[in-house]
C-alpha cells in the first residue's frame, strides 16, 4: 500500500528536534574525497539523480526532512548501483552543522535550496530553512568560490533567500534579474519543470563564496 506523503512538514514541531547523526561517508560514497554537491530539501531526489549520473566524478548529497521520500530515493539509487548519491533523512535546521562538519575537508563546491516549502502566514515564517544560522554554516562550510542556487517559483521567497545570502559577508552574488537567470545545471527539478511547463515564472540567484 502506498505511503502517503506530506507535502509541508513543520521543522519547529518536536518530532524533528533531535539532530540526525551523519553516515560514515566511507560507506555511502565510493570515492568521498570526490567534489560534492548538496541539495538542501531535496524531495524525491530526481534532480540529484539525474545529476549523480551525468557527473560520476562528483559526489551528491540530498537532505530531506520528509522521511518516506528518502527512503525511497535511496532505494531507488540502490536500483542504479549509483555510488556517488545518497539522501539523508533531517531537519536541516538542526542537523546541517553536524552533517557538513562530518564531510571530508574542502569537499562540499555547490549548494543548492530549490523551491522551499514558502510558508505563506507571517506567523509560520520562521518555519522557512534558510534562516541566517543556516547561511553562517554554509559560510563555514563551502570552499572559497564555492556556489549556492536558489530557485522559486515565489518570487518573495526567493528575494528573502537572497537577502539573507546578501547580508553575509562571506557571499556575493553573481547574476541580476531574478526572473532571467538561468538554471546552471543541465537538470530540471520535477517542480521546475512543471512550473515553466504551465508558462509560470521561476525566479533564481547564485551566490559565490569569496575567494579570499
């Protein structure tokens, strides 16, 4: 019987208040010294899929704070005989600092965060994961000129993102009009695709760590 799946999970709720403990990386990549890519809410995983097939030479990383997604995307990377993909079950918000301090130094190159979950009301704001104690762990984390993605089809969410990137010092932003950057990867996420299918705007921004 099929599970369902929520489509808004609360991050602030008691049950994803206990931090995920990291994998030994060793186990779930083959070559964990490799480049790795990190997808923060990375849903069902097509996108990090598609990408851990067109680039064996880099590693990927999905974070997800919905659990029966996870486990099937992990199943369905065991389906591939994928070794360069894995997907964690967590609530980034709590559990990004211990994930990415585990990592091999100097690996993590590219971060993205597609379409989060907007939370529309005023009082469920702070429910959105990219909070500036999450922007500080990516400063820490991300090699110099290292990127960061964003991507929305909600152009106020994806205009708080980018302020909170901008308000950084460790980040600089590399393109312009929101609405006509485009996507620098080859792969589409399933939300993209939809969205530009129904002739509905995405709105993007890419940020780069400084190099000094």
């Amino acid at each position: 019987m099929a599970v369902r799946v929520r489509h808004h999970v609360n991050p602030l709720s008691q049950k994803y208040q206990t931090p995920t403990t990291p994998p030994d990386w060793g186990k779930v990549f083959a070559k964990p010294s490799q480049p790795l890519m990190l997808d923060i809410g990375c849903a069902r995983g097509s996108f990090l899929m598609a990408m851990a097939e067109q680039f064996p030479s880099q590693n990927f990383l999905g974070l997800e704070i919905r659990e029966p997604l996870v486990i099937r995307a992990n199943e369905k990377r065991d389906e591939t005989g994928l070794t360069n993909l894995h997907f964690v079950f967590c609530n980034a918000n709590n559990s990004l600092r211990w994930m990415l301090d585990s990592l091999p130094t100097g690996v993590l190159r590219w971060i993205a965060v597609q379409f989060p979950d907007p939370w529309f009301k005023k009082r469920h704001q702070k429910r959105r994961v990219v909070q500036p104690e999450v922007v500080q762990i990516l400063a820490d984390c991300l090699v110099a000129e290292g990127q960061v993605f964003l991507q929305s089809d909600v152009a106020e969410v994806l205009l708080e993102m980018g302020d909170r990137f901008q308000e950084h010092p460790a980040f600089e932003r590399q393109t312009a009009a929101p609405d006509k950057t485009p996507n620098p990867f080859p792969v589409a996420t399933e939300r993209e695709s939809s969205t530009l299918e129904k002739g509905d705007p995405v709105y993007r921004m890419v940020f780069a760590k400084n190099g000094a």
